[in-house]
C-alpha cells in the first residue's frame, strides 16, 4: 500500500513531536490514542525511527541504517509489545514467547513482518486478548543495564489497554517502572481504549489523542470505483476503510440492507438464524464479525443523521427510503442507546463472553430502544 510521510497521517501530532525532539526534552512515558485506524501505531514506530535516525535533519531520514532497521522492526533499540494468548505453562518470570506453540510464534514472525511491510497493517494473533506479566518483566530486566548502543530505546505497548485485563497484574508491573523510568528509554503505550488503563499510568504519560484520519489521507490510499462512498463510511478509521475497499458499492450497500433488515424484523425465525449465524462467525471468522457489526453500527447513524437533517454517505437510492420509513415509524428510538449496544456486542467478544446469549439480548435490546423503552 501506499506510505504516507508522518505529517501527512496526523500533521498536528508530529509537529508536536518534532518540536519535543528538537528542543531535546523527549520524555520518557506517551500515550497515544485515539479512534481506530488513525495512524497511532505508524506514528509511534515512526517516532522510534526519528529520535533514532543517524541524520542530522530534522526527521527520519528513511535510509540510514538505524531508519532501515526500525523499518523492517528488528532495530536494537525498538522494543514490540502486544497482546499474547496464553499456552503452555510458562511462569511470568519467563521469555514472554517461552510455551507458544510453533504455529503461534510462526503467526507472531509473520504478524511482525506484515507490520514492517505495512504502517497500518494490526498484530492480531489468534486468542491473543491479554498483555502477559512476563513481558514487561522481561523489560525490567535488561531496561535499567548500561549500554553501548547510541540512539534512545523505544519500547511500544500496542494494545495497552490490554495491559489491565484479569486482575491487572501487569498494568501494575508497567507503573513501577514509570514511576522510576530508566534512563535513555521512551514507553509509546498505544491504544483505542484509554480509559480502560489504570489512572495512575494515564498520569505518568504525555498524553496526544489523535482525531480520525484526514479525508485527503484516504483518497490518496483508494483507488478504486467506490473512493468517496467508502472514504465517506470510514469517518477516518484506515481498517476500516481496508475492509470497505474490498467491496463494490452495490455489494456494499446490499450487504447492510440484509443485515439490517435481520435486525430491525422482530422475526423468531430469523432472529434465531441469526444467533446461530452469528455465533459461528465470532468462533471462526471474528474480524468478519465485528466489521458486519461496524456496517451495522453506521446504518443506525447514517439513519439518525437522516432523522436530524445532516447528509451522511450511506443515504444512497437503496438504503435512504427504508431510513425514512424507518424514522417515521420510530420517532421515540434512542439511538445513542443503539450504538452502544452494538458496542457491547463487540466488546463481548474480546472478553469470550457467550456469544449466543450476547446476541440474543442485543437483538432484544434494539427492539426496545427502537420503542424508546
């Protein structure tokens, strides 16, 4: 895909950046957040590559070899963390790979490869829903020695909201070190869910919330018959737009038709369909699920914008007069209620809940918020 020079994804934020380098006062904690898809992860590898880069110029130059080596992820200084499943019977005081099957670390090696090939490209491995201990223990251990190696260390936390699941083991190990950070090192914690870390570490980081994406960003990556439907859906979100891209703009739209019209029928029959559907997506396909829930999540909002007389992309010849209808029939519907109902759907399958009866009451749930109950 196309790579985008770092003031181009979030030009704010990286003359942000660039001032803290140039003034030399580059801290030891960030946090960067912000809506998916909107260029926090690139930013943060590309900051790695500028307080690292061998020029004297301003920014990373892109073709010394400290830029090559954090370009391809395997720079000395470059330190990758993000969530990890948990196998085998490994202790957390152990190599954070240490009891990962062959197959999980040959999905992590190629995850990392794919990152390096690809600013926007997200480590997802399989069951990976946690931050281990051992990983950030794995850092105290070698953080805090002298070393020879010029340059500042760079440690990312991808996910870092993840660092709190379960008891919150390893959010807690993270403060200690913030709280007596080591010398010539930079945590990037990254992550869509800020509020989900402990305050005690929002406190300790320079915290830079990125907004969506500039439309100008992705119509340079599109190049295809449906750039401005698609740019117009994806408020911003490039995973999102990965997704849509791969749609034409009839398949697009018939593809929320059905799915709404699933949802919005109080129909046992295919209400039922549904959960059973649906319940196998999120065990085999989950990413296909949560994006039909995206595509979901917009229908309802193009519908509100309808309702209150703004434009939206999604009021197209097929979808605009079953909005219309839609409102007139429902003039009590809570949509604010709507959206976050979706949202907990996809939040339970980041947390293994019961899919079926997670469905099943999210179903429920919309019949009663259409009613305004």
């Amino acid at each position: 895909m196309k790579q985008f020079m770092p003031a181009e994804l979030q030009p704010v934020i990286w003359d942000r950046l660039q001032k803290v380098v140039a003034g030399g006062r580059i801290g030891s904690a960030y946090l960067f957040s912000g809506p998916p898809g909107s260029g926090k992860e690139a930013l943060a590898i590309e900051f790695a590559k500028f307080i690292n880069c061998e020029a004297d110029s301003g920014q990373s130059c892109g073709i010394c070899p400290s830029c090559q080596r954090i370009n391809n992820l395997q720079h000395e200084n470059l330190t990758l963390i993000f969530p990890l499943p948990r196998e085998g019977s490994s202790s957390s005081n152990d190599d954070p790979l240490k009891g990962l099957s062959g197959k999980t670390l040959t999905a992590i090696n190629e995850a990392i490869k794919s990152k390096a090939e690809d600013q926007f490209y997200k480590i997802k491995i399989p069951r990976a829903n946690t931050i281990p201990i051992s990983a950030i223990r794995d850092i105290r251990k070698t953080a805090y020695l002298k070393t020879a190696i010029q340059g500042r260390r760079v440690i990312l936390i991808f996910d870092a909201h993840l660092l709190s699941t379960g008891e919150g083991a390893t959010a807690n190990a993270l403060l200690k070190i913030l709280e007596e950070p080591p010398r010539n090192t930079s945590f990037v914690l990254v992550t869509d869910n800020k509020s989900q870390l402990l305050p005690t570490i929002l406190s300790r980081c320079q915290q830079l919330d990125f907004p969506p994406l500039p439309e100008k960003v992705i119509l340079a990556f599109l190049n295809s018959e449906n750039a401005q439907l698609v740019t117009g859906m994806a408020l911003g979100n490039m995973h999102l737009v990965r997704k849509l891209a791969n749609l034409k703009s009839d398949e697009l739209l018939n593809t929320i038709n059905s799915l709404t019209n699933l949802i919005l029928r109080k129909d046992g029959k295919n209400w039922r369909e549904f959960v059973n559907n649906y319940s196998r997506m999120a065990s085999g396909e989950p990413d296909q699920f949560r994006f039909n829930f995206c595509l979901l999540q917009l229908w309802f909002r193009a519908a509100y914008r309808q309702r209150v007389g703004l434009p939206d992309a999604l009021h197209k010849d097929l979808l605009l007069p079953v909005m219309k209808e839609f409102n007139k029939l429902y003039p009590a519907i809570d949509y604010l209620a709507i959206n976050e109902a979706i949202t907990d759907v996809t939040r339970a399958l980041a947390r293994n809940y019961y899919i079926p009866l997670t469905l099943t009451n999210f179903l429920t749930t919309v019949q009663r918020r259409m009613q305004g109950r």
